[in-house]
C-alpha cells in the first residue's frame, strides 16, 4: 500500500487536474463527529468488512483514521480482497490538523 503524508494528499485535492480520490474515514462516529476532512465518506473500521461491498474496488481510496494505524490496517485488509488503488494517509486526521488546517478541532 502506498503512503501519504497529509500536505500531499492536500495538493492533490487542489489539484483540478486529478481526479477526486474517495477519502475514506474509518474512525468512530463521535470521532468523525468532531473533524473531518471535507468531501470524506465515514465507515468504522470494524463494519468495513460487512460493508466492502459498497467501495468501488477501481476507485482511488485514501483511508483516514485519527493517527493512520487504524487506517493502514484497513487499507491492507482492502488490498488482501482485490483494491489495488489504496493509499494510508500517514500520520491521520491528527496530522491534516497540524499540517493542513490549524483550524479543525483536535482531540
């Protein structure tokens, strides 16, 4: 699975020319609740297996979790069951509040 840092996955959503990943946000409802990255579709990590059938498996997805452990296990998991276009976002929502913008809510 490929890795980005949060600065990055911010230029390639400014980027017109690119088409829009799916920005997948596996974190808790209460969690995405509080912050979220504009345009992400909210799944927990634990119904991705009961729900993977509603992710397109030739899509770009970016999984997003609060620190990227819990979203690297999931883009793992979607790549061991046929995604071959998945991308961890490193570091999580924590490090898009850092890096991107100061202004979301942090917990």
């Amino acid at each position: 699975m490929q890795q980005m840092t949060a600065p990055e996955l911010a230029a390639w959503l400014a980027d017109p020319a690119r088409e829009r990943p799916l920005l997948l946000d596996v974190r808790e409802n209460w969690e995405f609740e509080t912050c979220q990255i504009e345009g992400s579709t909210q799944i927990a990590m634990n119904t991705i297996p009961a729900r993977i059938e509603e992710l397109d498996e030739e899509a770009e997805i970016v999984c997003i979790c609060h620190h990227g452990a819990r979203s690297m296990q999931v883009a793992a998991f979607l790549e061991r069951n046929g995604f071959t276009r998945v991308t961890n976002l490193s570091g999580g929502i924590h490090a898009w509040a850092l890096q991107v913008d100061s202004t979301m809510p942090r917990y």
